[in-house]
C-alpha cells in the first residue's frame, strides 16, 4: 500500500489542526438527490498511522471497526473498551500512544457527468476520532470532532464523468480524544452515512429560520458562489405548506404586508406573518413545510433547501423555563447512540424506535448526551414532540482542570459548539443548547457561550461544570440550575431558600443501573409540588450491553443473531460490558444503565415514569372522583379509557369510561362508574386504563398510556385462621418445618443478590461483613401446645445475634406461620426481614392480587397498580445484565404457585408484603457475572418479606430514603400455607 495518503504533519497530535481545509457547516439541507457512499468499501486496519501495511479487507461504511470482528490488524482485533473517567491510556493531553490503531478506507466513485460544470462536495457524517481525506491521491482535508459532519469540496479534484479513488484515513487516538472522554464505549471508524452531492456555483451557503409563536416568520438566507464575486438579480424566495411568500398573492394563513426582501453581501431576509398559527410544543408537535428557493437574474433555480419549521417561544422568565409562555415541567432521558450490534452506527428506523419508546412511557425530553446525534434524529423529535438539549462533543473528564482553561484547546471548544448550533438552530424542539459534560469550567466555556449568545439569542445555555459552583450564580456560563444527582431535599431547600434565580433541571438524576431507580415518584411528587423545580433528566436511556459470541469472546456484528425483544440473548451469546474483551482498563457494568434493557425492551422502571408523567390522574376524597388533566397545552380528547374495579374478593369487574373536556392543568368532578362498596365488601381499588382513542406517530391506536387508579374502601382485617385439629406439625432435624410442596423449609432471609446500587453504594461490603449473606442458624428451643409447634433460633452476625422465632399452627387446608426477628441495634439497615423457601419442580405459574404485574419495590411501586395479576414464573425474573436482586412484587396480599393441573400451594400474608418468585437463590446470583452462567433450580425460590430494603441510586447518586430502609429492632410477620 502507499504511504503518500499520510500527510506529513502529525493531527493526531495537533489541537491547532482541527479543520483543515473543511467547509463551514451550515443547515442547509443537502440529503435530498444526493450520491450515497455508504456500502462495503475496501479497508486496512493498521496499528498506528505509520504501522506496516497489511492485506485488504471490506468494511461496513457506516461502521465502526470495533464491532467487525474480521478486521483485524496482523491478527489482532481492535475490539470496543469501555471507561467512565479514565482514560483508556496514560499519556497527557494533547499527546496519544504510539500504539494507534488507524483504519483505511477506499473506494471507487463514479462522478456523473451531469455534475459538469458544477460544485461538488463530499460529506462525511461522523468519524472518531481524526479523519484525513484523499481524493485521487491529492489531500483534501482533515476533521475533529467525533459527532458532526465534515464536508470537502472536491470540485477542483474530481472530473464528471470519470471514476474518483476517495480514501479516507480514521485514526483512533487523537488531541481530541482528550475532550471526547464520555462515559460509553470506545469506538473508531466513519460512524454516520457519507455522501457526495453536487450544488450550481451559486449556492445557498446557510439558512437561518426565525418562528417565534405569534406567526412571525423570519428566514435568513447566505449566498455564495464558487465562480467569484455574486451575479448580478440573483434572488431567493421561499413557500411555506405550499403557498409562495409573495407581497402579490392571498393566503388563508398568510399575511404577506411585511414581508421584506434584501439583498446586501450575499445575504437575503425574507420576512411574513402566519395567521392563526399552530404552534409547537412536544405535546402538539405542529410542523410546516418550508421550500427555500435560489433564483438566478432569469428566475431560474439555482439551490434550494427544505425545512419543517414550529412556531415556538424559548425563554426564561425569573426562575421558570417557558414554552410558548407556559412553564413545562421536562420529563427527559439521556441518550447516547448506541446499538447493541453495531455500536455507535444507527439507522433512522433505529432512532424512531428510540423516540417512539420514549413517548410511549411519558417522556417529553431528550438529552444529547454527550454530543450531536444524527441529523435525522432531530428531524423526528421535531415531528414526534420531544423537547431537546443539544449538547456539545465536549467531555474531559480525566483531564477537566487543565484543559478548561488551555488555550490550545479554545479553538476546539468553540468550534465543537458553534458548529453544533449552526447545524441544529432551525429545529424547533431544541429548546436549550448545552457547552458539553464534565469538563471543569474556563475560559475556553465563556468562549464558547459568549458566540452562542450573539448567534443565537432565543434560546438559553446550561453547562453542570459552571453551575455546580452555584446554582444562583446570574454570572457564570449557565442560564439553568442543572446540577448531577443532587438530593431532591437539597433541590426543594435551594427552591425555598429565596436566593434561586434560574430554573433548576438537573442535566442527570435517578441511575438506573440495575434494578434501580427508587423514590423516582417521591422526587416528583417533590418537584411537581415546588415553584422553581421543573425536572430532570433520567441517567440514561440504553443498557450498553454489546451482543457477544461466548466462544471467542468477539462482538457477534452485525450478521450476529436476531434479539428476542425481551432483555435476554439468544443461546451463546450474552451482553458484554467493561472488560468483558479483554481490555485491562475498564469500567465494568457501569455502561448497564439504561431504563430499557440492550434490545430496547423496557425495564420495570419505565412502567414506574410511565404513571408519574401520565397526562391523565385520578382523586377520591370525601366521596369525589376526580380526573386531572396533567398536560401544559393539549385537552383529553386524545385519548380512551376504562374502568377496572378490583375487590379483595377476586373480582374484576369493567365499565366504559368517558373522559371529560379538561383544559390543560385542570380537573373535573366525575360520577363514580360503580355504586360504592359496602364497608364490608373489603378492600376496593378503581383503575382508569387510559388508552390513545386515535393513531399518534408514535404509537397506533389502543396504545396504553396511563392506568391512575385510587382506593375506594380498605381492607377489613381478617380473622385470624381457626387452629385445625388435624394433623400436627412435622419438623425435621433440624427443627425445619416438613411439608410435602417444598424442598427447602421456611429460613430467616437478611440478605438479597446485591443490586448495583448496593454494591458501588457501600451497602452490599457492610452486609458481607456483617455475615448476613451467610447466616448460621442455631436452635435455642423447640416448644409444643397442642398442635402449635414454636421454634426459636439465634443467628450470629457481626454486629451481634438476631433472635427469630417461628410458631407454626395447622389450620383448615393448611399452616399457619407466624415469625418475629429481633434484629440488634448495630443492624440498622439490612437488606431484607423475611422468610425464603423453596417448592418442588412443577409450579410453574404465579397468581397475586397486590401491586402488578410490573416488577416493583417499597420506593419503586407507583407504576404497579393493585389487582389481580398472573404470570409464569420464568418471565416474573428481571435479566438485569449483571445479575442480582430482582423480580419482586410489592405490596401482595396473596399469592398461588399452580401447575397446568391446577395443583399447588396458595399462601396468604396477614398485611401486604414483598414478594418473589423466580429460579436462583440470592447467592445463585450474587456469584454470576452474567446470565449465561446461571443455571436455572428446577423450582421456585420464593421470598416473603415483612420489610425490604428500597432501591435508590447509590450506584450514581442519592441512595434511598430513611422511610425506605429496614431498621434494627422488632420485626413481625405472618403467612399461611394451603395446598391448591
């Protein structure tokens, strides 16, 4: 191979470098008629930019080589490595390792002949981390920046209708490496879609839409030409849905008095009023269709550029974030690219899926999280209705003090966002403009917000790394309060203490790594009770699991196997997470935490958001039924519904519903669907199955949205179970109750498979040490009355013995247990209080009345209404990627394990408790890296618990609350066993 594609300066090195010879970018829409590239193209991986040549291969373009498992390298694969804060190597910035793996791409291109004559520009949409382009042999440029196109012109390189050799050098480590330290995995190769496409000499160089919410539209419009200085009559015009911007023609939406066209220095201002305009907002995502037209002196067309526009307002007014004048509370996620087979690359099908989840489970707002995503994804959060912080490809985390303030670095800080806007400015659901992610505060951010407040003064700026010094500061680069995780005591405190004086959106709260996310309606109901506090956005969007052959350990691609839509992978091959390839510097499953598992398959936690952003919300007080209409801008008559009334009794009895008309923000008295339950009729719950009444964009008819339900009556207390004279009590050994459906008899329960939060929060070490995980249990005296049999037992622990007592009662049909734990003052806050048994093999299908059928918590159960639930036992375990504590069901009343024949055993609780069932005792899980190495028991583990432990976030943030921990003291619980 030649080495003369190689310019002679080092870039990779060199921050002074970053755009040589590369166009400005601009949002002219140039998608449409251009010359695809993407395609298998010829490709060598090499070790450095000056390592030894090696055979030719094909690649995918777009691709990252990482995820290709036949690129390698003299044999070597240069595979995905996941880090948070480190680095993946030593050197100090702006230097790299010698050891650089750098990808070649070439290949062929017909120019057309049609393009004779005209201006011919090759786009390249995204390529980590340093991109040299050759064309013909000649250089044509480089680029940084990971996550924004590139584009050349080669007018003066290429001959219309001749072939062109375009080669394109991809090295891996770069200066800008440095400032692109995200957490997620590192990848290399041309990640987005290349094209070539041809423009007249005379060209639309930007377009700049003004659409403000009172109909006022502004377009501003640069013209070039390549050929020299502008022609004389050129003139540009513009139609909106159609209808010519024309001071000589009538619209039914237009008003074209003042309109105003000029013509200064290539520049044209074209100007009107819309009547009666639709605005947008996330929730009515009205788009119109802008046709920007370049006319030559003859009024033929020279460029033209497309656009969907949305009349909207952006502003901050005191400490509120507005909306066309409204204050919005942000329901949002992070999101990174990601697919679980190819990596950073993602299709437009793959975005819409993304979005269309999110709106599905009540989400309005997207983070950019850390960088520009695809072009395309913005076109459809502006046809969907997602709100947007676009956010700068800025993060050095490891190195975030020395460079914020490095003037080597300014270029690159100003350049990664003002690019960002200049590409982004015309979509209306970006709403806020971010300078990056924990990369410190300088100067080098001042520069950067001081060009976005002159460019683009309608919409406001936020930056964490300027913020978190302090959230009232009015001087610092942040228009927004955005801290990280911050407490939501701390947040109320701060919005109650007077000196708030921006809106306080944290840019990151509520980690779902693992089963996670607890006390999430706790926060909102603390933010949704707060003037100043407006939301958040949920750390993050994607479980990070890459798709994994077991057998040698290699991303399975993307010809790897289809995924099941469930959260778990096909037989040889699991999820891989930090070093899980071999990489020696990693950061383990950090990357898994997302609130839908690799596949996209919701976790239990969406369900959870789905309810606490549902537009639709029931009360009943004093007798009242009401239904709240929980939007900022749009009415009910979207949507369907039906009443559900579930009684302790077993019963589920249904009824049509009709929602009233309810402004935004309002409520209405509705009559109860049912006659009221007797006060003997026990406990009675009324469910609103809230459902789309028509196809939405993102989810077609029938779709389920919300299911608001309040309780009628409470429970009648029981009584207790007459004591049967029949057969007395069997005890083993061991003092162990002997019963025929179960092959491991009723044991104290501390300890649970550590989540994520319990391990990187501290909990899980203090419980190892404590011993809990491995409790030795010693009988201290074994009683009989009767049939009564009472058996108590002492259980050594490092902060001193549990006493724990178990009376056993034969009943009608059954047993009836009744335990104590007293747990002593240093156990002040265990996993689990309860009771674990296991059944024979066979019962296979689960039957509650409690919280359901989603998997739920103490701190995670507003989004599992109660009533009557059934599931098979294997689809009750959650796969989180690491495996630990999951499938629990709160607040469960009752409960049957049933085989096909109907046979069983039915357990009923005394008060409601936690309750799981799954295949894998605690230990089963805390020992396994991944689910392949599982090995399913034949039966059922089943946990009752009298207290669990909540989830929080410690894994990234605040850990649960008091209320939410199990305390050291007394401990009752009861539960009766009948056989089916």
């Amino acid at each position: 191979m030649r080495r003369d594609h190689l310019l002679t300066l080092r870039p990779w090195e060199s921050p002074e470098t970053t755009s040589w010879q590369r166009l400005p970018m601009n949002a002219v829409d140039r998608r449409s008629g251009a010359l695809s590239l993407d395609g298998s193209w010829h490709f060598q991986l090499l070790s450095s930019p000056t390592g030894a040549s090696g055979e030719w291969t094909l690649a995918d373009v777009p691709g990252v080589w990482t995820m290709q498992s036949a690129v390698t390298t003299q044999g070597t694969a240069d595979l995905p490595q996941y880090t948070n804060v480190r680095m993946p190597f030593a050197d100090f910035p702006p230097h790299v390792p010698a050891a650089n793996p750098t990808g070649v791409y070439e290949r062929s291109v017909d120019i057309p002949a049609e393009w004779a004559g005209r201006r011919v520009v090759l786009q390249v949409g995204a390529a980590e981390s340093v991109l040299l382009v050759h064309v013909n042999g000649r250089p044509v440029g480089l680029s940084k920046d990971s996550h924004l196109a590139a584009e050349f012109d080669l007018t003066d390189v290429v001959r219309p209708g001749d072939p062109a050799t375009v080669r394109f050098t991809v090295v891996k480590w770069s200066d800008a490496s440095h400032i692109e330290d995200q957490d997620q995995w590192w990848h290399a190769g041309i990640t987005r879609s290349v094209l070539l496409y041809a423009t007249d000499p005379l060209h639309l160089s930007d377009v700049t839409v003004r659409a403000p919410r009172d109909g006022r539209l502004r377009v501003d419009c640069t013209v070039r030409d390549t050929a020299g200085p502008l022609p004389a009559g050129w003139y540009v015009t513009a139609a909106l849905d159609g209808q010519l911007l024309s001071q000589d023609t009538e619209f039914d939406r237009l008003n074209a008095e003042d309109m105003r066209v000029s013509d200064f220095h290539g520049e044209a201002r074209l100007r009107t009023v819309v009547r009666d305009v639709r605005p947008w907002t996330a929730e009515t995502p009205e788009l119109y269709d802008l046709a920007v037209r370049l006319h030559r002196a003859d009024g033929s067309i020279a460029d033209s550029s497309h656009h969907r526009v949305g009349f909207r307002d952006v502003e901050i007014v005191g400490r509120d974030l507005l909306v066309n004048g409204e204050r919005v509370f942000v329901r949002g996620v992070n999101r990174h690219d990601f697919h679980p087979l190819t990596g950073r690359t993602v299709t437009a099908d793959d975005m819409r899926a993304d979005l269309v989840v999110l709106k599905r489970f009540g989400f309005n707002a997207v983070r950019t999280s850390h960088y520009p995503n695809d072009p395309t994804l913005y076109d459809l959060t502006d046809e969907l209705g997602l709100y947007v912080v676009d956010e700068a490809n800025i993060e050095s985390h490891d190195h975030a003090h020395e460079i914020a303030d490095d003037p080597r670095y300014l270029p690159a800080f100003v350049d990664r966002v003002s690019r960002m806007v200049l590409r982004d400015k015309n979509h209306p659901s970006v709403i806020i403009w971010s300078l990056g992610n924990e990369s410190d505060y300088g100067a080098n951010h001042d520069a950067a917000a001081g060009w976005v407040r002159r460019h683009d003064p309608t919409r406001p700026i936020q930056y964490e790394g300027a913020a978190k010094i302090d959230w009232a500061d009015e001087k610092l680069a942040s228009d927004i309060a955005c801290p990280m995780y911050a407490p939501i005591e701390d947040c109320v405190a701060h919005a109650l203490s007077g000196r708030q004086t921006k809106p306080l959106i944290q840019c990151e709260y509520s980690h779902a790594m693992g089963n996670s996310n607890g006390t999430l309606a706790d926060t909102w109901a603390a933010i949704e009770s707060t003037p100043g506090l407006q939301g958040g956005f949920i750390w993050e969007f994607w479980d990070h699991g890459i798709l994994q052959r077991v057998d040698d350990g290699r991303p399975a691609g993307r010809a790897g196997v289809g995924l099941y839509g469930n959260g778990v992978t096909s037989p040889g091959h699991r999820w891989a997470y930090g070093g899980d390839f071999g990489e020696a510097i990693h950061d383990g499953a950090f990357i898994a935490d997302g609130v839908v598992f690799p596949d996209r398959t919701p976790k239990p936690v969406m369900y959870e958001h789905r309810e606490i952003a549902g537009p639709v919300r029931l009360t009943y007080d004093e007798g009242v039924l009401r239904v709240h209409n929980r939007q900022h801008f749009r009415g009910l008559e979207w949507l369907a519904a039906e009443w559900l009334l579930s009684g302790a009794d077993g019963t589920t009895r249904r009824a049509a519903a009709s929602l009233p008309e309810v402004p935004p923000g309002g409520s209405a008295e509705v009559a109860l669907p049912f006659p009221p339950p007797e006060p003997s009729a026990g406990e009675t719950w009324l469910t609103l199955r809230v459902t789309t009444a028509d196809d939405e964009a993102w989810a077609p008819l029938g779709t389920e949205v919300c299911v608001p339900q309040v309780r009628l009556a409470a429970a009648v207390a029981d009584a207790p179970p007459e004591p049967a004279a029949g057969p007395a009590v069997t005890l083993d050994g061991d003092a162990l109750l002997v019963h025929p459906l179960l092959t491991s008899a009723p044991r104290l329960s501390l300890w649970r498979a550590p989540t994520d939060n319990d391990e990187l929060g501290g909990m899980a070490a203090r419980w190892h040490d404590w011993g809990l995980d491995a409790l030795v249990r010693k009988v201290v005296d074994v009683s009989e009355e009767g049939s009564r049999v009472v058996v108590r037992s002492e259980y050594a622990t490092g902060a001193g013995p549990v006493h724990h007592e178990q009376v056993f009662t034969p009943v009608t049909g059954g047993i009836r247990v009744e335990e104590s734990a007293e747990l002593p003052e240093g156990l002040d806050d265990v996993a689990r209080v309860g009771t674990v048994f296991e059944t024979v093999p066979g019962l296979d299908v689960l039957d509650w009345y409690g919280q359901g059928p989603w998997e739920s918590y103490p701190d995670r159960a507003a989004g599992a209404p109660v009533g009557h639930h059934s599931l098979a036992v294997d689809e009750l375990f959650t796969p989180y990627l690491r495996p630990q504590e999951s499938g629990g069901r709160h607040g469960v009343r009752r409960f049957t394990l049933s085989a096909p024949d109907a046979t069983g055993l039915a357990v009923e609780l005394g008060v409601p408790g936690q309750v799981s069932v799954n295949r894998y005792r605690a230990e089963d899980l805390a020992a396994a890296a991944h689910h392949d190495e599982l090995v399913p028991r034949p039966g059922c583990v089943v946990h009752v618990d009298a207290a669990h432990r909540g989830l929080g976030t410690a894994s990234c943030g605040p850990d649960t609350s008091a209320g939410y921990r199990v305390a050291a003291g007394g401990h009752r619980w009861g539960w009766t066993l009948r056989v089916l």
